[in-house]
C-alpha cells in the first residue's frame, strides 16, 4: 500500500491548488494521511479526488474542516495513530508511546519540520509541509509503504 503523507497544507494562503510535484505523487497513493492545519474543506475534496484521505483537525482548520483531535487507524495491517501538534520535542516519543500504545507509527504535523524518528517499538513520522517550508529548505511530504502490516518504506521527500 502506498500512502502519502501530508501536514500544514494551509490554504487558501499556501495551497491555491494542488502543487504538481505533490500531484506527482498523488496519483500513485492508495490513501492519504493529512495531520492537520488544511485550513479549509477543499483541499480535503480535491484530495479525495487521487485517494481516500484521513486526516486530522489542526489548530488553523476552519469550521468546514470536520475532523477529529486523534485518530488511530490501520492500514494493511499497520496500526497507525495521528495527531497534529505531538507538543515539544523533548520527550516527544515517549509522549506519543503513551498516547498511542498501540501504534507502530504515528504521523504528525504542526511545526512543519520533518522528522522520522523511531525508538521504544514507535516510529513518528512527520512529513512537513509541501507549501509553507519555513526556516527548511525544501517543502516536503512524506511516502510510506505499508506490507503485511510491516511499514518497508518512510522517505520525506522535497517537493519545492
């Protein structure tokens, strides 16, 4: 299973449309994971339009973005938790084993830096953000690969 992960999409102010490097990727994902801050429904429908989408409520998500604080989910066997803001770094992993005890991975978002760290049977995974970069270099997204409830694949990818 192919999954796209995406975070701080932020539109209408960054996301007009669907940037074609992201769309690039787009069109091969069986699903998509979006930890929050899409700002408004649109991008979740034109989303929809390559995959399923799960996503989650981020602090700038309007009213029109319906979506729950966490979700825990489980793809191909791969039990997967989300949340948008996982609070500072420090103790950020143990933070998230306890929130989500279950989990083998979990995708977050909201400082719009990635991250793929793992530790303690967890793997947290942020994607960043594929329009607003802030102080990174590139914007990202994530590409995973799900197996037999085995995650094969975890690679953050520049897009800008």
């Amino acid at each position: 299973m192919n999954v796209v992960a995406l975070s701080d999409t932020h539109a209408p102010a960054r996301w007009r449309s669907c940037p074609p490097r992201v769309a690039e990727h787009l069109r091969t994902a069986d699903v998509i994971l979006h930890a929050g801050d899409v700002c408004v429904r649109a991008v979740l429908d034109e989303l929809a339009a390559y995959a399923p989408v799960h996503v989650v409520k981020g602090n700038n998500d309007g009213p029109d973005v319906v979506a729950p604080e966490t979700l825990e989910l489980t793809l191909e066997g791969l039990r997967i938790g989300m949340i948008h803001d996982s609070g500072p770094a420090k103790g950020r992993l143990a933070r998230l084993r306890r929130r989500f005890p279950e989990a083998a991975l979990v995708v977050f978002g909201h400082s719009h830096i990635p991250l793929d760290e793992s530790g303690d049977g967890l793997r947290i995974f942020n994607p960043g953000s594929p329009t607003d970069r802030r102080r990174q270099p590139h914007g990202t997204l994530g590409l995973l690969t799900v197996q037999d409830g085995v995650l094969t694949r975890a690679e953050i990818v520049p897009v800008t």
